[in-house]
C-alpha cells in the first residue's frame, strides 16, 4: 500500500513552466506534489513580464501624450505615483495572485508544499522536514535571483532589484541603473519617460549587447532623445550611500542618484539544492539536459527553465515544460530544439530577435548573406514616423534564414513571421513569394528579402 510520502512526480519550483508540469501530469492522473517557497508563478506575474510591461505601457502612453502640443500635465508627474503592479494586487483582480495560483494547482490535482526544497538522493525531495520519494522522478525549475555585482561598497546600501522597482510606490528623482541589458534597459526607459533622470551604466560597449549592433544602436538614439545619460565600456568603481543619497564612482566621475537600480544579470537558484547527492555539481551555474529535458547524469531528474542555460525566458519554460511532461507520460511529440529562439526587448522601439546574429552565424561558418532595411523607409514607418529596422541573416548555402531582428513599434510582432520561417528553415525563395499587406510594418520584410537577393 502506498505511503503518503510516495507520489509519481515532485516539482521543485511552480513558475510558469513548473506550474504547467505540475498541472498537466496531475490532470493526467499522476500524483504530484509541487514545491516553492516563494510566489506560485514564480518572476514572471508577480516582479517580472506581466507587471513591467504594464508599467512600459504607461509610461509609453505618456510619452506619446508628450507629442500632443500643449499636453497639460505632460511634463511633470505626481511623486506618490503607483506602480501599476501594486495596483493589480491591491485590486486582487489577477489569476496572478499567489492564494488564487495555489487554489488553482489544489484544483488540478497538485498536492502543494511551501518552503525550501532539497534533493536528498534520486527521486527523493525533503521540504522543512518531510521526505517525498518519487516513483517517476523530480522535476527542477528553480529559477533564477537577481544578481549583486562584486562592486566596493554596494552590499548593505538599499539598492533596487527589479522586483524593488516594481513594488515602489514612490518615484524617485534620479535613477542610476547598473546593466543595459533586457531588464535594465526596459526599465530605465519607463522611469524616464515618467519624469526621472536616468542614467544608465553598461560594462560592454554597448546597450543590449548580446542584440546585433543595428539595434543596439536605434535603442541609444531613443535613449538619447528621452534625456537618458547611457555610460557604456563603464566600470564602476565603488558605491557610496549617505543621507539618502547615492554616488557611483564610474570612469573617473561621480555620478550621483536618489535611486540605484542593479540590473546586472541573475543567479541561478541552485546552490542550496542537494545536487551532489544525485552526482550533480552543486556549483555549477547550469544543469545539463538532453532534448528530452533529462539531466544528464541523474537518474529520474528532469530541469525546465532558467536554470538549464537555454535562455531565460517565460516561453522558454513553458516550451521545456511541454517536452518533458512527454517524456513523463511517454508520450510521442518533438524533442527540444535551441535553433529558432524569439526573444523581445520591451524598449520602445520594440527589439526582436530570433535564431543567430550576424556575428554567430559568422563564428558558426556559415556562408552568410545579410540585409538590412530601415523600418521608416516602409509606408507605415514614414506614416507613423516610426524608427527601427529588418536585419536578417542568411545561410546563403541552404537558401534560408538562421536568424532576424525586428526593431520597431511592433518589432515584437512582426517577429512571428520571422521566427516561424527560421524554425521551420522556410527558403528565402518562398517569403518572397509571398504577398505582404500594404501598408503594414511587416512589409519592410519584403523589402530586405529582396535586398538579399
């Protein structure tokens, strides 16, 4: 007879993906436990992508108000301001409420536990005390924390995290952000356009670094035309805080701000997890899987998300999710493929981008053709007096595209297109004989196929 402490599946960390797994096996008639010790849903609803972008909307919003002649109030903004995230839980509207998260996966069949999990051997998972033992195995989606850069005085100042400035209910006058990256970048934007004066400090020499060096590029200008100071190939020195001031020592200069923001990268939540005991290094930053989200190495192990060093992104999880929730049931369906990952920079203009840049594709040597078209030079550009770009890259070998970006209003959007055409290796031959619609941003498209030709 089965013990209380033996299920068919445990899964250690309920963000989007983990939360999916777990639902998706228990309505399949597993038994499941779900661990976490934090918020159900875990970065994304609560600190990450549902918040944020709200808060990008209106501060967008008030910034196209700002193009209105004689706008009355659009300079200045009341300093009790509310984030729209402290809105959403105050109203407890949101699916995204953790007591409303938690009833739904009781719902589904998920038996949940609060606390720290820790793996003491395969398929065994203790949490404050009680012990489960797997007969399927552990599913791990931990996640990621906000990461602290090794900068002389910064520990023990009251510096910002993302999930800080999404929970502030005051603005601050002036902003220091520490990163260019996503995070930062996205986020130093909003607080400017709300009134605040930015100053954004990047270690490479350029913003969103990882992008292709075109986009990076249309961001500054849009930066630079919304006041903000961007720092880059910039290393700070130290940080001071007194009298609720701060003062970052950059580049031989002391730049002083009300607020510092340290959007610096993430740490993979892995440290604490007993990896050892299943002969995984505990120290590693990532853990490696298979195309079946197996971690190789460990028997009945399975890891979705962040903390598999495939990209950190929400549908990254929830695509990870899918592919070992088959493999859990034994079920057919396509195995894990990295070659068409979309990606979107919620900047305004919007960067995205999927498959390779123009760099890796190079380093990967590939026989590479590019293009490149400015998304203004397009009817909808030139009536919207848009700002932004198409990039893509070809394997001029295969005829077909391996990567793409689109930088515009909706480079987000118009992103679709181009990744179904990278993951699904469509010949450039055939986008081109496509018939576009006039006028969209999408057509701008067209025009760059046609400029690889």
């Amino acid at each position: 007879m089965a013990q209380d402490n033996d299920v068919d599946v445990v899964v250690v960390g309920l963000g989007p993906g983990g939360e999916s797994v777990a639902t998706q096996l228990a309505q399949s008639g597993l038994s499941v436990v779900g661990v976490d010790r934090r918020l159900v849903g875990g970065e994304c609803p609560y600190y990450g992508c549902i918040p944020s972008k709200m808060v990008i909307r209106a501060a967008n919003l008030l910034a196209d108000a700002r193009e209105v002649p004689d706008f009355a109030g659009a300079s200045t903004v009341e300093p009790d301001w509310t984030p729209v995230h402290a809105r959403i839980r105050d109203e407890a509207t949101s699916d995204w409420d953790d007591e409303v998260a938690v009833e739904r996966l009781e719902k589904a069949g998920v038996r949940f536990a609060r606390g720290p999990a820790r793996l003491t051997g395969p398929r065994t998972v203790e949490v404050d005390g009680r012990s489960w033992t797997a007969s399927k195995g552990v599913v791990l989606n931990t996640g990621t924390e906000p990461a602290a850069p090794p900068i002389d005085g910064l520990a023990g100042t009251p510096y910002w995290t993302n999930r800080d400035a999404l929970r502030a209910d005051r603005l601050p006058a002036s902003l220091v952000a520490v990163g260019g990256g996503p995070i930062g970048a996205e986020l130093a934007q909003a607080f400017a356009r709300f009134g605040v004066q930015v100053t954004v400090v990047e270690v490479a020499d350029r913003i969103l670094a990882p992008l292709e060096p075109e986009a990076s590029k249309v961001v500054a200008d849009a930066f630079a035309r919304d006041g903000i100071q961007v720092l880059t190939g910039a290393t700070i020195s130290s940080v001071s805080y007194d009298e609720g001031r701060f003062a970052v020592e950059v580049g031989g200069q002391t730049v002083p701000a009300d607020t510092l923001l340290v959007a610096a990268g993430r740490t993979p939540n892995l440290g604490d997890l007993g990896l050892d005991t299943v002969g995984l290094d505990p120290s590693a930053r990532s853990v490696d899987v298979d195309t079946r989200m197996r971690a190789k190495g460990a028997d009945g192990l399975w890891a979705i998300g962040d903390i598999t060093g495939k990209g950190a992104f929400t549908h990254m999880s929830m695509y990870q999710a899918a592919v070992a929730v088959r493999d859990i049931l034994g079920q057919d369906g396509p195995e894990a493929s990295y070659h068409a990952v979309p990606h979107v920079t919620f900047t305004d203009p919007e960067v995205g981008a999927v498959g390779m840049t123009e760099q890796q594709a190079r380093d990967a040597g590939l026989s590479v053709r590019v293009a490149t078209t400015d998304l203004g030079s397009s009817t909808r550009g030139w009536i919207a007096r848009s700002t932004g770009l198409i990039k893509l890259v070809e394997d001029a070998e295969r005829g077909v595209l391996v990567g793409a970006t689109s930088v515009g209003p909706a480079g987000g959007e118009v992103l679709s297109m181009l990744t179904t055409a990278v993951h699904a290796a469509v010949p450039t031959a055939t986008l081109r004989s496509m018939i576009y619609a006039y006028p969209t941003y999408h057509r701008a498209v067209e025009a760059t196929l046609a400029e690889l030709a």
